[in-house]
C-alpha cells in the first residue's frame, strides 16, 4: 500500500465559546517539511502541533492552518483592582491638598490608569486540548485523502510494471531468432568473400558477438526490480516507499539503457525505447508517492 503526497482535509468543530477549525494542504516534497499557521493564543503550542503532524507524516509539504471563531458574547471578562484605584484618588487627593485648588481625576481618568483595569486571563488548557483532538482528526481525514491517491497511483504503477515485464520477455523471445540471425549473416559475410575458414575460429568470433549483445542478466534484474514493485505495492506495512521506489526506477532506467546500447536489431532497439518510455511514466508517478 502506497501513499500519495499530495492530499487536502478540513475539521471544524463547534465549542461553547466559538469554532476551532484546522485546515491541512499537502504536496509532493523530498523531505517532510511542515509549515504552520496559528492563532496568537495558540503559538507557544507550535512546537507541540509540529510533533503531533511529523509523528503521522514522513514526507511531503505540509501547510497547517488553525483558526478560531469567537462567540460575540465571549469576550474576556474584565478584572478592576480596586485598591490600586482607591491609591490613586488618595494620591490625587494629597496632590491637590499640596498645590492648591487642583481638579481630581474622573472615574475614567482612574479606569486609565495601568493596572487598575485588565482582562482576565482565559484558561487555555481546554482549548489546547480541543486543538490537538481536531488536528488528530485533520491528519486522519488527510491521511484518508492521500490513501485514495495513493490507489490510483498503485493502479498506474502496476499497470506500466506489467508493460515493463511484457516488453522484457518480448526481448527474451526474440534473442534466439537475434542469435539465428548473427550466425547467418556471419555465415554469409565469410562465404562472399571466398576465403577459407577454420570452424573453430567461426565459433570463437561467433561466441565473441553473441558476448556482447547478451542481456539475460539485465532480463533477469528487469523481473527482479519488477517484483520489488509489486511487493511494495501490495504490502500492508504502511511504510513511506516513496525514496524505496525511485531508486528502483534508476534501476530500472540503467537497466533500459544496456538493453539499448547491447541491442544489434531494430525490433530489440524499439523495444528499449518503448521500455524507457514506461520507466519515465514510472518515475514521474513515484515522485508523488509518500
């Protein structure tokens, strides 16, 4: 089972006091990179929320926005330091008695005054937690996302590794009609020029040619790389094979282009470019693959 890298997902949850809402948008990235976007009542939980995403996520960018909607009656209530206010008539009052007939502030003067009026304080450890609950439900819902994705890629990555084993085994058919083919050209080229020959320098020449076109090794790992895809394909492990995967497709493009340089027939040759052809919609598939 394979992942997709690029996936959406957005978990609004109503509070009494408003809406928390997460929003989560992810691409293909070489490396899991997370970026996020948090209230200011919130911020010093970055680092808790950025655990929390990179403990579910291995690769892919990752933009997390979080928002709050606060009710319209739920402001934050206000706290009067009433003696603080009483010290400060008093003073005023000294004031005046030392400098004359001077006007004492007003009730708004007071309310002014630093310290005398501030906000209480909310208590932010419910709405953390509701934060990180509706955050494990957005990775869920994004991880449901990138799964969806991820089977449309397994489909199309199991489709060209099919073509990819059907244009091997052509080549594999036809190597012996290749071989056919050499010996009688060989055969035919010695007897134009009406030289005598020894057989055995023929079947010296003959088994030097044959060397160099021979790719049964390069057939043979083609099938190898081949199963390795479909083994991760169908596995259940859950693991990230994004990087897995894109070292097979150089394997599997280094393997295409031996079959290219070694081919000494035209149908051998069209079948290495069809087969690099393949690989290239391979890789360009598992880029996007977790």
């Amino acid at each position: 089972m394979i992942r997709s890298m690029t996936g959406f997902s957005r978990i609004e949850r109503d509070a009494p006091w408003g809406t928390i809402a997460w929003e989560l948008r992810a691409v293909n990235h070489r490396y899991l990179e997370i970026g996020l976007r948090l209230p200011e009542e919130l911020r010093a939980l970055e680092g808790r929320f950025r655990q929390q995403v990179a403990a579910q996520l291995k690769r892919g960018k990752i933009d997390a926005s979080l928002r709050l909607g606060w009710h319209a009656d739920t402001g934050r209530e206000l706290a009067l330091d009433l003696e603080l206010a009483a010290r400060v008539v008093e003073a005023a009052q000294r004031v005046r008695e030392r400098n004359g007939d001077l006007a004492l502030p007003g009730a708004m003067d007071i309310l002014r005054w630093p310290g005398v009026v501030r906000e209480q304080e909310r208590d932010m450890e419910p709405l953390a937690e509701l934060a990180a609950q509706t955050l494990a439900e957005a990775l869920e819902a994004l991880d449901a996302s990138r799964r969806r994705e991820g089977e449309h890629l397994a489909a199309a990555l199991a489709e060209r590794c099919a073509g990819v084993a059907a244009l091997a085994e052509e080549v594999r058919a036809v190597l012996p009609d290749i071989r056919d083919g050499l010996r009688t050209r060989l055969l035919e080229r010695l007897e134009g020029l009406e030289v005598e020959f020894e057989p055995q320098r023929l079947e010296q020449e003959l088994a030097l040619q044959l060397g160099k076109m021979d790719v049964d090794e390069e057939l043979d790992r083609l099938a190898a790389h081949v199963a390795e895809v479909r083994r991760i394909l169908s596995s259940d492990a859950g693991e990230a094979n994004g990087r897995r995967l894109d070292f097979l497709m150089q394997e599997f493009n280094r393997e295409a282009n031996t079959l290219g340089s070694k081919s000494v027939d035209a149908h051998t040759t069209r079948l290495a470019v069809e087969l690099k052809v393949l690989i290239e919609q391979m890789r360009e598939q598992v880029q996007n693959v977790e």
